[in-house]
C-alpha cells in the first residue's frame, strides 16, 4: 500500500495537522486512528424524505462494522437525498445536482476509498457519476428491493399501481378500496419490489461488477443485506490497499456486459440516460447505437414484473442476478475485473438457478424480445427507445394519426373529455416533456389512455414523447425523442391530424409530412417561455445535454480526480 491520500490531512504536523485531528476528536475518537489506517468514506442517501433509503443509517452501521474489522477508519457523509415519490417537479432535474454533491465531498476530504448508499431511483446513478469524476477505489452497497405487497391474498407491486389507477378513472374500483391497497402497497424498508428503475439501478451496478456479488436481489428485510454490508465494509479497505479504483473496473466491456444484462432482466428504459451519464463521466465511449446493438439478441429470462408476473424477492430466491448472468456466460466478457478483485467469470460460476419459473434459459426464454430499442427517423434524427418486452406486439408496427398535447398540462385538463377526437388508431403525443422543455424530463411518457378509449375496453396505444417513463410501467411508448420539442426539432412541430408511422422491426419512427410543409411550420416554431429566471434550474436549461447523450450537464462530462491542489490552512 502506497502512501495514503488521508494522510495529506492526518499525517501533517503543526497547525495544520492539529487542525485536522482535533476538531475530529471531538467525537471520541483515538489519536491512534490517524495514523495510517485507510480511511474509508460512506458516502450515504439516508433521508426521511427518500422512504425507500430509509434503513441505510442502518445499513450504515454494518458496513462500519466491517470497515474497523479490516482495519480501516469509517467516516459517514450525507448527500443530497432524491426521493422518487415526494419531490417536484421530478427527481431527475436533480440527478445531476446530487452527483456534484457526492464528487465534490469525496474530494474535498481526507477520503482514501468509499463505499456508495443508495437505492431509490435516481439516488444510484448520481452518486455513481459522482464518485467516477474523483476515481477513488469504491464500492456501491443498493439498499435492497422491499417485500411484494398484498392484497386480498394477492402480491403487488408498484407496476399494478397503473392498472388500479386505471380501473379506479374507470370506476371498477372505489377509491375506499383504492385507499384500502395503499396499506398493503409498501410493507418493509427498501425501494420497490419489481423491476422498476430502482432494482434495475441495482442490477446494473453489480452487473458493471462495482458491487459485491447478490448485490441486486437480497431484499432490504433480509438479514443477509447487512451481511452484505458488514462484508463491503471489508472488502473496501482491502480496494485501497491494492489501489483498486473505479477506472480498473468500468471498462468499455463492463458497459456492454450491463447493456446485455440489462435486456435480460426486462431492465428500465431509464437505465439508458443513467448508463449514458455514467460512461461519460469515466471516460468510457458509449452511445445510444450501443444499446440496440448489444441487447438486439438478448432474450428476457428473467420473469419479473413489469415485463412478467414475480417480484425482486422471488428472484433472490431463485438464485439472484448471478443466476441470471450464468445464462448469458456465453455472450459477457467474463474476464472482466470486479469489486471482490475476481472476474466476472469467476462470480458466477458457481452460481444456480432454483426456479425455472423465475429465472428461463437462453434457448427457452420467457419472451424473445427484451432490451431497449433505439428507433430513428425524421421524427427523431438522434433517436428514441421502445422497451419490447413492456409493449403489445400488435402495435410494434403502426400507423395512425397524431394527437398532440402541447404540454402535460394540457393532457391533465382534456384525457377525460367525451368529446376527445381519437380513436383506438391514434397515436398519442407528448411534447415539452424533454430534459429542456420540462427541466428535469419527467416520468410522464407513458401517459394513461383517454377515458373514452378505456369505456371501450381499449388497453393500450402508441404514444410518444420527449420525456421518461417510470420503471415500473409498461405500454407501446416510445420515449426520450430527441432532439427534443422544445428545441425546435421535427418533434415539435408535429400536429394533431398528422399521419405517424412505427415500425419497430425495421427500428423506424415516421412523421408523414413533406419537408416543405415542417420548413414553413418551423418559420412559426416559437420556443417554450419556461419562466426561469434564476438558480440550479436556469443553469441545468443552459447546459443540459439531450436524451441521446445521457442528460448529464456538459461542463460534468469526464474527470478532475482526487488531488486538491490549494490547501487552506
């Protein structure tokens, strides 16, 4: 072990030194503790305003545990906390903000490796990128996915929240009983229960190998996630002894091995902007192409709701995502380095499968179209994604005409109109939902079906939009258009009456208006005046990147690493 970078604060005599050992004894802890022991930073998302990170002080506890059993120095730091279910106007506005938090802490302080908290949705990826720009060895520790819900003797999760909604505009369900399932929705710690964004995050870290192996799948009630925890807490001290920084493990391997795992698992479309932001920040070249290129193959095998029936527990118990990627042993690089200093190869070779149920084989999958699929055309040069496997089949190829609602505003005070002009035909657009156009991009893609539509017994539509989609929902949606409306592209000037073509198979979105006919609307094309004057959000407008490059702000993409170059005291 080389000498420490702590120990440019704790190692230092005189002023300086005094300075920083004894405002820390304030706490209690022994001189002894300065001297050499590798400081380990627990870079935490605990708050009380993020319910499903609300155990990770806990959590906490045990990775501490293990920090002092092998020698190391534990020191926990808070950072922005982003609660998918109670902030506004959309946690992704602060996804960015969050992981300036964490990099700037990380640097800014006596850290020789960390140990990354997080769980909710955004929560993950920010303080990934975070820790990416600093290159610290690290380790991410997921809170864990919660119990399936019950209801009336029945599982929930988060996806059915959709459908009792529907039936609740429908009026098949009383809002007593709306109310009755809201009780038995969340019944432990953790993030939600399906393979929603959040367990997808997950799963995308321990598949990029930042993980320890089971990451993804131990629900938060589960004694073996402070297992987990307790053996991170060793495992990191080990990391900075043998100088095992992220850059060693994020390859551009590692990021295709995420990509085909991701298809497997039926994985959240929101995994393409996080992945997208995440690379760009180590330094690993991706693109939106990658994503249909290594997926496009890749059959679902894992039978998970929204894009199948079980819950994140039942997958755990069915041999966790290790199982899964032992199917896939044939097509991921498995000599790729990981956190617990084994190969890919080397985790999931002993791995089993304990429930054909759950977890299907390559040659006998659960469905054969999985993954994110990136569609192109005039409609949307730089690209959209549909995710296959939570779509209807009869509309992967489908043309209708456009009904466009200019803001999701308008959507709200018209989708229950009687007088609506759509049919089962049409094809739903929404607009100004983009990472400009509505700072933040908001989970809103998968806008829900006109009422009338829903009286006839209609299930699902087309619908497209700048914004994303939630994780746990399902729909023929294609998403993340870009460039998006409020830039001005062909997507915003799309009109209601306007013939629109998807054809999945052939990866293509259409807009049937002539050239000459978008020129002139583009002539009275008229920015959106988004009434910000001021603040992180009018920075965030000025600098954020479209969907295709990930939404990160520009002036984040890559590195400045882990030296400080001006000293204060």
């Amino acid at each position: 072990m080389g000498k420490l970078r702590s120990q440019e604060w704790f190692g230092k005599e005189g002023k300086d030194g005094f300075i920083y050992r004894a405002w820390m004894k304030n706490q209690g802890i022994p001189h002894d503790e300065f001297e050499g022991k590798p400081v380990i930073g627990i870079c935490n998302t605990w708050s009380e305003l993020t319910p499903c990170n609300g155990h990770l002080r806990e959590l906490a506890e045990s990775v501490k545990k293990g920090v002092w059993e092998a020698g190391g120095f534990p020191l926990e730091f808070p950072v922005m906390s982003l609660g998918e279910t109670l902030m506004k106007p959309t946690t992704m506005l602060y996804r960015n903000l969050a992981s300036m938090d964490a990099e700037e802490s990380i640097r800014a302080n006596p850290i020789d490796g960390v140990v990354l908290l997080g769980g909710c949705d955004k929560t993950t990826p920010s303080i990934v990128m975070g820790a990416c720009s600093v290159d610290l060895p690290t380790v991410f520790l997921s809170g864990g996915p919660m119990l399936a819900g019950k209801h009336k003797g029945k599982n929930i999760g988060t996806t059915d929240l959709w459908k009792f909604s529907e039936a609740n505009r429908k009026g098949k369900l009383s809002q007593k009983e709306f109310v009755e399932i809201e009780a038995g929705m969340c019944r432990s710690n953790g993030h939600c229960a399906v393979m929603g964004t959040a367990s997808t995050m997950a799963c995308m870290v321990e598949s990029l190998g930042i993980t320890l192996p089971h990451n993804a799948a131990i629900p938060a009630a589960d004694s073996r996630r402070k297992l987990l925890a307790h053996l991170t807490g060793r495992r990191i001290v080990d990391m900075v002894k043998e100088d095992v920084k992220l850059s060693k493990i994020l390859t551009r391997e590692a990021f295709e091995n995420a990509i085909m795992v991701n298809a497997a698992i039926g994985g959240s479309t929101n995994f393409v902007v996080h992945l997208l932001a995440i690379a760009g920040r180590i330094g690993v070249p991706l693109d939106l192409n990658d994503f249909d290129k290594f997926s496009s193959d890749i059959p679902l095998l894992a039978n998970l709701q929204p894009s199948g029936e079980f819950m994140m527990e039942d997958l755990y118990y069915a041999g966790g995502l290790p199982a899964v990627m032992k199917e896939l042993n044939n097509l991921l690089h498995g000599k790729v380095l990981t956190v617990n200093g084994k190969t890919l190869g080397e985790n999931i070779e002993m791995a089993s499968c304990f429930d054909r149920n759950i977890i299907g084989r390559v040659d006998s999958p659960f469905k054969d179209d999985s993954g994110i699929v990136v569609v192109k055309g005039n409609l949307c040069p730089n690209g959209g994604i549909i995710k296959p496997s939570a779509a209807t089949p009869a509309l992967m190829q489908h043309k209708g005409k456009a009904f466009v609602f200019e803001t999701i505003e308008e959507y709200k005070a018209t989708i229950n109109s009687p007088d609506l002009k759509v049919d089962e035909t049409s094809v739903l657009i929404l607009k100004n939902a983009g990472p400009k156009g509505y700072p933040g991009m908001p989970e809103v893609g998968n806008i829900g079906l006109p009422k009338k539509m829903l009286d006839q017994g209609v299930t699902d539509m087309v619908r497209i939009s700048d914004g994303r989609m939630s994780g746990t929902a399902f729909g023929t949606v294609v998403l993340h258009v870009s460039p998006e409306s409020a830039l001005g592209g062909v997507f915003g000037l799309v009109k209601t009456g306007d013939l629109i073509e998807l054809n999945v198979p052939d990866r293509k979105l259409t807009l049937h208006v002539s050239d000459e006919e978008l020129e002139l609307r583009r002539r009275d094309w008229e920015a959106p005046n988004l009434g910000v004057k001021r603040g992180y959000v009018q920075m965030y407008i000025d600098h954020v990147e479209q969907a295709h490059e990930g939404v990160d702000l520009d002036f984040l993409k890559g590195s400045s690493g882990s030296e400080v170059n001006r000293d204060s005291h």
